[in-house]
C-alpha cells in the first residue's frame, strides 16, 4: 500500500520538479547571434602547430571583395597591358604614311677600275664625304590603308578580352567570398545546434538520475551526436581557414590573412523574374565580351582579306630626299665642298610570283576569315547556351528556396511545440524519452544546412547568370538591393563574429 502510494506522488509532482530543474531555453531565430564560445576547449584538443589561433580576423563583406579582385588580380593587370600594346600597334599602323628621318654624315673612298656613263674604263683613286640628312618614305600603300582597319579591330577585340577576364575575376571573387560565407554558416549553425543538444542533455541526465530513462541508451545517444557535433566544428574551423586563404589569394593578400565575413547571409536577387529567356539571350548576345571580341576578330580577318585583294592594284611608294655638303677629290683629297640634293620618288606594282602568289594568299586569308565566322558561330552557341542554362537553374533556384524556407519554418514549429509540451515531460509510462527532442534537433540541422546550401546557391546563380548576359558582377550589386524576393524571406542567417 505505502509502495503505491510513493509511486501516486512520484507520477504528480516528479514532472513539474524536472521541468523546474530544466534552464529556460529561448527558441533561437534564424537571425539570433551565435557567436557562443567554441565547445571544445583548448585542453580537449591535441596541440597542432599547423594553425595560428593567435592570427587577427579581418572583416570583409561581398562588395569589398569584388573591388579588391577588380583592383588587385594580376590577370586583369596582364589583360589591361594586353590593351595597351594593342593600341601602341593601332598607334604605329596610323603612321605608315608619315615618312622617317634618317641623317648623318656619310664617307666614300675607291681604288681602282671605274666606268663613266659612256662606257669608258679607267683607273681611278678618289674619295668623298657627304654630310646629308631628310625624309625617307618606303610603304605598301595598300598596307597603310588596310592595316590601320586591321590594327583597329584586334583593338576592340584584346578591350572585350580584357572585359571577359574582369568579369571572371569578379564572379571568381564572388565565388569564393560565397565559400567562406557557407563555412562560417555551418559554424554557426554548428554552434546553435551544440546549444540545444546540451539543453537536451541536461534534460537527459535529470531523466537518467532519477531511474526514468524510457532507455538505458538515452544518454548515450544524445551524448553521441554532442561528439558528432563537436568533431564537425573542429572541420569547419579548418575549412573556414582554408576558405580564407582561397579568398586572400585571389585578393592578393597575404596568405596567413584571416578573413571573416562581416556580413549575414541572405537571397540576393540581381536579375529579376520578369526577364524572359528570350530577353536575356538578346542582352548576351549585344553584350557578352568574349562574343564580341570574336566578331571584332573576324572583322580584322575581313580587312586583312580585302588588303590581300588590293595589294596587287594598289603601288608601293618610295620616296627619298638627301640633302647637306659635298666634298671629294683624288685620292684621300676632300676639297670642293658645296650643296648637294638628292631626290627620288618612285611607284610599283607588284605581282608576287606572277600573281601566283598573291592568289594564294588571298586564298588563305579568305579561309582566316571563315574559321573566324565559324568561331563566332560557336562562341554565340556557348553563350546561349550558358545563359540558358544559368537562367532555368535559377529560375529552379527561386522555387527550391521557398521550400527550403518553408522547411525550416516547419521545424521551427515543430521544435517550438515539442518543447511546451513534451520535451520536459514524463510519459504515462514514467518515462523520460530523449529521442524525441533528439530527432528534432536532427531536423533543425538539417533543414537550416540545407538553407544556408539553398541561399548561397541562389546566389551564385544569380551571379552566374548576370555575368553570362555579359555583365560585371560589380555592377549588379547597387541594383540589387533595390530588387525584392517573390518568396516569403526569412531573417538573414547571422554570422557576423
């Protein structure tokens, strides 16, 4: 009878001293700070040399990083003096009709047999000095025409390259700043999901001492995924360092640089869902560099085939003028010195190997300019088809992020009511079962994992994609703002340190 009725009190009033032993646990937000301290301290872990922890983070949000690839990335620097030599050829092709000037003194000294004009042979010792100076003109008239229209085109062309590789740059930047974003999200999701995993132990060990485990593993499992947990911090650490030293290389920063994000983590929308796939392949065909650059291309294999075709009807010119003081006399005499000039002008036509060869030449140049045309055909094709398939995934993006929201809202809920009602509760059986809660904190993790994924995805396609329509992704992010998902947002997860 006395054993009954212990057992009547322990079924009433055990429940409400677990739930009074239990500490209060705030439901986290998607949006609440998780800069907790790391679990595992310093006594935990094995010594490793490897890693610096004494080395100061720098903050560094989305935009700096695409301005400092822009400004510091030595591809876009080698691309930029590619644009300079072109010029200097455009420079130089402008001045093939602009004679030089060629002057100096000049001596002449013969022994022996001459001939006059008459025909005459005879012996003669004489010499002379000719202090001269003037223009000299020797250009392919045809050249001088064509190639300055040749020089032009590879202009343009080498300037789009040089846009091409500035936008690479940028996305690449983009792209590894979104990297070391997703690291630190998972850290800080790590560090949200180590919160409620003690708040769950603690429930399980009051369950534990009191004899009410529904199983004598209970502990055990929970202490288990707590390990888990904790082993996967330690990876993301190291892969955080990691992420930092990828995005510090392609900023040309010092390599033991360790950067942090200074920014949350939320959907940005550069391109709007209104544009149709019609409309953006028309603005990466008028805009796409790499495009553009391959039609400038073709465009200097079009002018080199119509210099080829006029060479033979278009004269060389040369002319030259001499002038200054002439002085000689016999032997190694040099007297009677007076002025002297000296002028010739002078126009050719020339047929390379009976016009043979200016047929073949034409010929090659005209097959030049097919591989050009078909090159441009191809990288059209490319460029379509890039933008095609960067716009349908994010288009598919838009819809995979509201589910991945919704999911997360979903077990948000779930874990909210659980924790009212049953999470500190004893069943009827007097039986405190950790495996509920458990599974619950599964799901946070992996529905908020899968979040972060979705959000950082849809951002790299957003800028894959505006890159693909041929724009810097610089350029996108003042735009960007102003643009609003179409999807019902959650608050930006946090990660700022």
């Amino acid at each position: 009878m006395k054993t009954m009725i212990y057992q009547l009190i322990l079924i009433v009033f055990l429940p409400e001293y677990l739930l009074a032993q239990i500490p209060t646990l705030p439901l986290p937000t998607p949006d609440s700070k998780m800069n907790r301290k790391p679990y595992a301290s310093s006594k935990e872990r094995p010594v490793n040399n490897y890693a610096n922890e004494q080395t100061k983070a720098y903050p560094i949000d989305l935009a700096t990083s695409i301005r400092l690839a822009d400004s510091n990335s030595p591809l876009i620097a080698i691309a930029q003096a590619r644009v300079k030599a072109a010029q200097a050829r455009q420079d130089l092709a402008n001045l093939l009709f602009v004679p030089s000037l060629s002057f100096g003194p000049g001596y002449f000294r013969h022994d022996g047999v001459d001939q006059n004009r008459r025909g005459d042979t005879f012996t003669v010792s004489r010499s002379n000095m000719y202090g001269l100076g003037g223009p000299s003109l020797r250009v392919d008239a045809a050249e001088a025409i064509f190639e300055p229209l040749v020089r032009m085109q590879q202009l343009r062309a080498t300037g789009e390259t040089a846009r091409a590789v500035r936008n690479k740059i940028q996305l690449y930047a983009a792209s590894n700043y979104y990297e070391l974003v997703r690291v630190h999200g998972k850290l800080a999701i790590n560090n949200e999901i180590l919160d409620r995993i003690n708040q769950m132990i603690d429930r399980a060990q009051i369950a534990d001492k009191a004899g009410l485990s529904k199983t004598k593993g209970d502990l055990n499992r929970a202490m288990t995924e707590l390990f888990l947990r904790k082993q996967e911090r330690i990876d993301l650490e190291g892969q955080a360092g990691a992420a930092a030293a990828r995005l510090a290389k392609v900023l040309l920063l010092p390599p033991e640089t360790l950067l942090v994000p200074s920014e949350g983590i939320y959907p940005l929308v550069l391109i709007s869902q209104d544009k149709t796939l019609e409309n953006l392949m028309e603005l990466a065909v008028m805009n796409r560099p790499e495009l553009n650059a391959s039609r400038f291309m073709a465009g200097a294999a079009n002018e080199r085939l119509k210099l080829a075709k006029s060479q033979p009807l278009i004269p060389k010119l040369q002319m030259d003028y001499l002038g200054g003081v002439f002085g000689g006399g016999k032997n190694g005499f040099i007297g009677d010195t007076g002025g002297r000039e000296d002028i010739l002008l002078q126009a050719n036509w020339e047929l390379r190997n009976f016009g043979l060869g200016n047929l073949a030449q034409i010929r090659e140049r005209r097959a030049q300019l097919e591989e050009s045309l078909f090159e441009v055909t191809e990288v059209q094709a490319i460029t379509t088809a890039e933008v095609a398939e960067s716009a349908r995934i994010a288009a598919a993006k838009f819809e995979t992020l509201e589910s991945a929201q919704k999911a997360v809202v979903q077990v948000e809920e779930l874990y909210r009511k659980l924790l009212a009602t049953s999470f500190g509760l004893i069943s009827p059986r007097e039986e405190y079962d950790a495996l509920e809660p458990l599974l619950a904190i599964q799901e946070i993790n992996r529905a908020r994992n899968l979040y972060l994924a979705e959000v950082i995805d849809f951002n790299r396609t957003q800028f894959e994609l505006y890159m693909a329509i041929g724009e810097p992704p610089l350029a996108a992010l003042d735009n960007a703002k102003k643009t609003e998902l179409k999807v019902p947002a959650l608050p930006p997860i946090n990660i700022i340190p």
